[in-house]
C-alpha cells in the first residue's frame, strides 16, 4: 500500500508541476544547458554596453547648465521662490560688501599718509563702484567661468563615445536549438529538436578585457555543432556558463561604477546650482583687503566642481590604458586583476572631487 501510494504521489505531483508550468510559464534562460563560448561573449559585450549606455547617459547629463536647471522652474512656485532667493541673495551682499568698505575705510582712514592722497580716495571710490557692478551681476562673472571651463568637459566627454571598450563588433548567425520562452517550452525542445537562427554581435575590445588571448573567427552563418570559438585560456576544465556565474560580480561592480559617477555628476549639478544662487555672497567680501580670500577660495571651488567632470573622464581614459599595459605585461594573468582595477577605477571616481578641487590649490 505505502509503494502504492508513493506511486500516486509522484505521478501526481509531476501532472501539478506540468499543470503549473503550462498555466504559469517561467522565464528560462535562452541558452540554459547548451551555453557555449559565444553565449559567455555575448553577455560580456552586452555588459559592457550597458554600463557605457549608463555612462554616456551620465556625462550627457553633466553637460546640463546649472543655469538652465534653476531656470528651467521658472512660473513656478518653486521658481518663484528661486528668484526671491537670488534677489534676497543681491540685496545681502550689497549690505555685506558695504559694512567690510566702511571698515576697511575707517581702518585706513587713521592713517594720515594714506588718506592725505586724493589718488587712494579716487580709488577708494571706484573701488565701491566695481563691488556694486560685482555682487549685481554675479550670476553674469559666475555664467563666463563656468562657460570657459565647460568647454574642457565638452572637449572630453564629446572624444569618448565608449569609456569602457567595446568597439571592433563582429556579427555572428549561428543555429542554435530552440529552447524557447518558458520552463515549458524548455523540456517540450528537448522532445522535438528544432534549430533557429541567432544573431551574436560580439565586441572584440569588450571580451579581450576579461580574455586577452581570445580568438574570432570571420563573420558569417554557422550551425552551433561547428564550435566556431576556440578556449579563450589555457584550461582544460574550461566552462562557459560557470565562466558567465563568475564574471558577474565583475559586471554588478562596473554597473555600480556607473551609478555613482551618475550620482556624482547629479550632486555636481546641486553643487553648482547653489554656488550660482548665493554667488553674490562670497563675491561680496572683495570689497575688504582681509576677506577677500573667501571670494578667491569660492572661486577655487567653482572652478574645481566644474573640471569635476574632466577628471573622471581622465580615469576611465586612465583605466582602459592600465589594462592595456596590464595586458601586455603579463598582469592580466594574476587572478582577480581585473576586479582590483575596477575598484580602484571606483575609488578614483569617489574621489574626483578632492583630486579636482587639489588641481585649483584647494587643501
């Protein structure tokens, strides 16, 4: 009776797991249990095309004006209160940069030498006037550093269409069996043999990051039997789909990469969004010889905010040449290489910021 009833229970639970997939299909893997050589090429390739579509997306973004940003809420309450918040901004520095002139003159004004001479009073004078012109028309003396400096960002990010490698594309139609679309479909195919044909665009560049010595056959239609892709390293036990499991932390880091240079280029654009609302601040304290270094280091810092952008772009042009020194050398060969360059390329990124603002001098 118990072998029976276990008879019973097995039939009956392949006729629900059948029943199951058949009204809920499961999504399986395209290539689940004939993953070949091609498919492993074609995931890194897809990979790496999508961090640089995020990439690209990103440094897109931080050709954005802060100017048009803040503009760009105009009519709105929020603009409203943007444009209150400048105006209040002008009207502030106005009061700042006259109260540092009045001390900076009565602490010039004991000395007797110096305000015996109509020439340091003319001076004085004009000097009041270009404050005025100054903390009016900030927004105007910020909008032309930002546009000079802009323009190194455009040269760079305008010459890198791919900051990852991922050129040289070969088209590759093979006949692959079908295993189609569910978990369903997956057991039926290997029933009723079926071949279709599937189009691999695999990046040269893109698989030579993770296996220099891969080599590619000419473009053409093969049938999958051909096993047209040699072993890309010299290892017997060889597997692509094991290959694919342990790639993936390689690209889950790239992607992550590309987020925080996404984040950063957003913050970037806070950043200089704020410098250019309370600019007239700063600004202001050119009117007194002893705060004037507080306008010099906002203009540091405007400026290296800006170059921010430049700087990354240098370490992804950086990065791709210490892996091609790496390759060349005999390094790519020390195992996990290429997970410490890409944290390394990741704690660059973190740091454009400080590394920008020591360029302009700043601490």
């Amino acid at each position: 009776m118990k072998t029976i009833n276990k008879k019973k229970f097995k039939v009956c639970f392949i006729a629900v797991i059948v029943c199951f997939c058949m009204l809920f299909p499961i999504t399986a893997f395209a290539s689940l249990g004939d993953y070949e050589i091609q498919d492993l090429y074609q995931s890194i390739t897809d990979n790496i095309r999508e961090t640089n579509k995020l990439l690209k997306k990103a440094f897109e973004f931080s050709q954005v004006s802060p100017y048009d940003v803040v503009n760009g809420i105009s009519g709105t309450t929020q603009g409203n209160i943007a444009v209150s918040i400048i105006n209040a901004s002008k009207t502030m520095s106005l009061t700042v940069a006259t109260l540092l002139l009045m001390v900076d003159f009565f602490k010039k004004s004991i000395n007797f030498e110096w305000s015996s001479k109509w020439e340091n009073v003319l001076i004085f004078l004009i000097k009041i006037i270009v404050i005025k012109q100054i903390v009016q028309n900030a927004d105007v003396i910020i909008g032309y550093i930002y546009s000079g400096f802009q323009y190194i960002n455009n040269v760079a990010v305008n010459t890198s269409e791919n900051f990852l490698p991922c050129d040289n594309k070969i088209i590759y139609n093979i006949s692959v069996p079908y295993r189609g679309d569910t978990l369903f479909d997956w057991c039926a195919s290997h029933l009723w043999h079926v071949d279709i044909p599937y189009t691999y665009n695999i990046s040269q560049d893109a698989v030579k990051i993770f296996y220099p010595d891969a080599l590619f056959p000419t473009s053409g239609s093969y049938m999958i039997d051909d096993y047209i892709f040699s072993i890309p390293v010299d290892r017997p036990s060889f597997t692509p789909i094991i290959e694919s499991i342990f790639l993936q932390p390689y690209f889950i880091i790239m992607k992550a990469i590309a987020i925080v240079v996404f984040v950063i280029v957003i913050g970037r654009v806070f950043e200089l969004s704020v410098y250019t609302i309370f600019a007239p601040l700063p600004l202001a304290t050119f009117a007194s010889d002893t705060t004037h270094d507080v306008a010099k280091s906002f203009i540091k810092n405007y400026i290296a905010t800006v170059l921010q952008i430049s700087v990354i772009v240098v370490m992804f042009i950086v990065y791709v040449a210490i892996n091609n020194y790496f390759t060349a050398n005999g390094f790519i060969n020390v195992k996990l290489i290429q997970l410490v360059e890409l944290i390394a390329l990741g704690l660059g990124v973190i740091k454009s910021g400080a590394w920008s603002k020591k360029i302009c001098g700043i601490g």
